[in-house]
C-alpha cells in the first residue's frame, strides 16, 4: 500500500474527528507557539540553558525564590498577553459539537479556559495562583508578577506569615497533582479518541496517556512539527503546524 501524503494524513484525522464521539485531547507547549509562548524543546528552547533547568526546579525555588522569580517572570508575562491559537479554538469547536469529553494539559498557561474549554485538567499546574509554602494560604499571582516586572519586588511573600509564596506549578522534581491525573486517567479510559497536539510526548506519565488510550480500544491521532516516538502507534500521525491543521479542522467542522 503506498503511504498516504500529509494532505490525506490531515483530511483522515480530520474524518476520525467527524466521527469522534468522547474525545481526549493531550496538549503540549507546541499549541501555544503560535500564540507567542516558546515551547522548552525546540530551537532556542528553555532547555539550551541547564543552569536555567536547574533554577527553575523546585530546589532551585527552595536555594533561592529571588532567583526563580527573575527567571520565571519573563515566561508568566508572556502568558499573561497571549491570545488561545486556532488549535485552542478547535477544541472548543468540538466542544460545541457535544464531542469533547477532557482536555489533558501540560501546559499552565491558562489558554484553554482562556478560549472557553469547560473540563480542563493541568498535568503541570498553573502560573495564575500560587500558595504560602509554610502555611498554604492561596494567591492570585498576577499582581505580584507585574511588581517584580517592574522592580518593586522581589519575591511575593504570604500576608499571613512571611513565608515566600510559589506559583502553583509543577516544577522539576515535584509530583504532578494527584486530583488532575486521577481524573485524565478516567477521562482516557472512556475516550474513543486520543488527540494529541504540539507535545514531544518526552514528559513523562503525561506520555503514557496516549498507549493506555490505545488499550482501551480508543484512535490514537498525533498532530505535532516533529516525529515523536508514538507516532509508529497512531492512527494517524500528520506532522504540520498546528495553526494549519486546525485552520481546516475548523472549517471542515463548521
Ligand atoms: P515540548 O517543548 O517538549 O514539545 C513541544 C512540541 O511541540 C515539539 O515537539 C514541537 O515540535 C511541537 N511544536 C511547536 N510548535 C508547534 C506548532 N506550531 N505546531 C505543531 N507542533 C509544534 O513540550 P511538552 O511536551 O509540552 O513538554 C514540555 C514541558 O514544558 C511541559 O511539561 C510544560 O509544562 C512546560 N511548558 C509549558 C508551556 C506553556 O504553558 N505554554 C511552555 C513551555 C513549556
């Protein structure tokens, strides 16, 4: 049989959508590029710089918060401006369409609920709250952003009991929250549709979702710039921009 090129590879993923009935969707920093958010893998990626890896880890918050939040703070501004891409939009559309049982994130830049997703679990947190690490008293981070943006302060410390507070994301080093992969594992089981979109599929246990969807019989549909390591599984596999792959899952969708 000869191999399908990428036009039939996106209009077959696009006709796995059509005929989807409970979908999953698992997203990675590659479906906010195009919204200006750079991912940690690609070309000028976080992950060039090692001793920025290691600030951003939760021992590195514990040797010094001061530090974290220099770095941290040029990455949560940007999340702060940016706007849910095509792809973010796509699933809303296949919410509409009564389709969309969870979207499975790893990404904590808040764009799924920014483009209406209802049932959104965040694998890897949230940069929008954080909490007092002594005494866990909840914050809205936002304000404390833009003072250290601008340099009036250094690290946001608890009102309650001086104690610095972390932004409510997973850092390396830390377990991923109990509650929100508890919940994906159930979404996945009863999902008849795994769609993948802009991950290296490299985290793990973010990366098992996609086999054990595939064992519990579900279509496996991987929509990302780069080979990842499950494609050789899927379904269908289209390696495309998000931004086109959606533009005409949209329109197809209509
Ligand atoms: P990753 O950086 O490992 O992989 C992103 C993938 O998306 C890459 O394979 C890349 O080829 C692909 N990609 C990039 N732009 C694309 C586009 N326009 N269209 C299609 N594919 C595109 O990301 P990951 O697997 O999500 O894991 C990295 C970790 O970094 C995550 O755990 C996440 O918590 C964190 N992170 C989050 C954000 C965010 O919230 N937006 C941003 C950077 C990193």
């Amino acid at each position: 049989m000869e191999a399908m090129n990428d036009i039939e590879k996106t209009q077959q993923a696009i006709d796995i959508l059509r005929k989807s009935r409970r979908i999953v969707a698992l997203s990675g920093a590659g479906i906010s590029t195009e919204a200006g958010i750079p991912d940690f893998r690609g070309p000028g990626g976080m992950w060039e710089d090692p001793a920025l890896f290691d600030r951003l880890s939760a021992s590195g918050f514990s040797r010094s918060p001061t530090e974290f939040y220099k770095d941290s703070v040029k990455l949560f501004s940007k999340f702060a401006k940016a706007q849910p891409t095509a792809a973010h939009r796509l699933l809303v559309r296949l919410q509409q369409l009564g389709k969309m049982q969870a979207v499975v994130t790893q990404n904590i830049d808040g764009l799924h609920q920014a483009a209406g997703s209802a049932t959104v679990y965040e694998l890897h947190g949230t940069y929008r709250t954080g909490r007092c690490t002594k005494c866990a008293a909840v914050y809205e981070m936002a304000e404390f952003y833009s003072e250290i943006e601008s340099g009036r302060l250094e690290v946001p410390l608890c009102s309650l009991c001086g104690a610095p507070i972390k932004p409510d994301v997973v850092l390396f080093e830390e377990l991923l929250p109990v509650d929100a992969w508890q919940s994906s594992l159930e979404a996945v089981e009863k999902c008849d549709l795994m769609l993948v979109l802009g991950s290296s599929l490299v985290v793990y246990p973010a990366a098992q979702l996609p086999v054990m969807a595939l064992s519990a019989g579900a279509s496996l549909v991987i929509v990302n710039l780069e080979e990842t390591d499950f494609d050789r599984m899927a379904t269908v596999s289209v390696r495309e921009k998000l931004g086109e792959f959606a533009e005409a899952a949209l329109a197809a969708l209509q």
